[in-house]
C-alpha cells in the first residue's frame, strides 16, 4: 500500500477531488492491464476502468477505509465485466464471435486473426452501409434478430423466395466488404 494511500481513501471519502485524482492516477495503469488482460478489446478494458472509476467516485461515501482499497477497484471492474458479458452474451452477433474465436484456424495464428468483439460488429456496420435498405432490414432481422424466412416475409408482406434472395444478395456484400473477417463470418456465409 502507498503510504499515503490511506488518507487519500479518508478524504475521498469526504468529498475530496485531488484524492480522487491521485487514487486514480495510482491505480489506472494497472486496473486498465487488467481489463485488458482480461477482455482482450481495448475499447472495452477502457470503458471498464472509466466506469469503475465513475462508480468511484459516485459511491465515495460508502468506500471502506479497512479494505484494501485496490481490491475493491478489481472487484468494481470484475463484476462490471461479468454484466457487460451477460448483456452481450444475449447479442447473437456475441454468440457467433465466440464460436470463430474457438475456432483452432484462429488460434494458430492469434496476432493475425484475432480480433476484438468491437472492431467485428464496427466493420460489420461500414460492410452493412453498402446494403440497400431492404436487404439491410432482411439481413439483420435474419443474421442479428433470428427471424426465420417466414417471419421476415410475413412482416413485409413479400414470398419466402424473396427474402431468400435479398438474403442472398445481402451476405455476398457483406462477405466480400469483411474479406479480412472471413473466418469470423461463418454465420454469414449461408443465406
């Protein structure tokens, strides 16, 4: 412990900025090594040490002097990883990230093709900007909602056979825009 840790801790916990601000510059390094470590995206390792801190400084009052102030900052962080996994878990575009991160192609070569989570669903958009609108609300109500054939063609009123080929139509756009995620859209890959 830093020896001035414990009465920056007192005076955050009234209310104090500077400790605040030291307390942060003391452990954001190592927290952020941590969520990285631990999420593998950067984008979101920064979000959890933002949001951590946020929590901080939110909940200063109730900060426990005779805990070990930087095992309380882990556990804030871990436990808001655990949440973002479980909201994202329920993304099926999540589901299908993980299943390719599994896959062993990816692991031979993991500075090659690994990739994060983020910067997956932020190509996937720019390769969905090229679609016309129907094949978009075809393709996202297909690949992303989990809508069968039937449903999509009920909701816009069109045959099956046409939400199969605006389905068709969609994921060889959006495969030849994501080449360099190829092995991450498998689930793109049949219509």
């Amino acid at each position: 412990m830093h020896e001035d840790e414990q009465l920056h801790i007192e005076k955050l916990r009234n209310g104090s900025y500077q400790s605040f601000k030291f307390l942060y510059d003391l452990y954001v390094d190592s927290l952020y090594g941590y969520t990285l470590e631990l999420t593998r995206s950067r984008l979101l390792a920064n979000e959890l040490v933002q949001d951590t801190f946020v929590k901080i400084w939110m909940n200063r009052s109730s900060i426990r002097p005779e805990l070990r102030f930087k095992s309380f900052l882990f556990k804030i962080a871990k436990n808001q990883l655990i949440d973002e996994y479980r909201k994202k878990l329920r993304d099926p575009l999540f589901e299908d990230y993980l299943f390719h991160q599994g896959d062993p192609s990816v692991a031979e070569n993991p500075v090659d093709l690994k990739v994060d989570f983020d910067d997956f669903k932020e190509h996937l958009q720019l390769a969905k900007n090229k679609l016309t609108p129907r094949q978009r609300e075809v393709f996202e109500l297909s690949k992303e909602k989990g809508y069968s054939a039937g449903e999509i063609a009920t909701r816009f009123q069109i045959t099956e056979q046409t939400v199969y080929n605006q389905l068709y139509l969609a994921v060889q756009i959006v495969q030849k825009a994501m080449r360099t995620f190829a092995k991450f859209i498998i689930l793109f890959l049949i219509p």
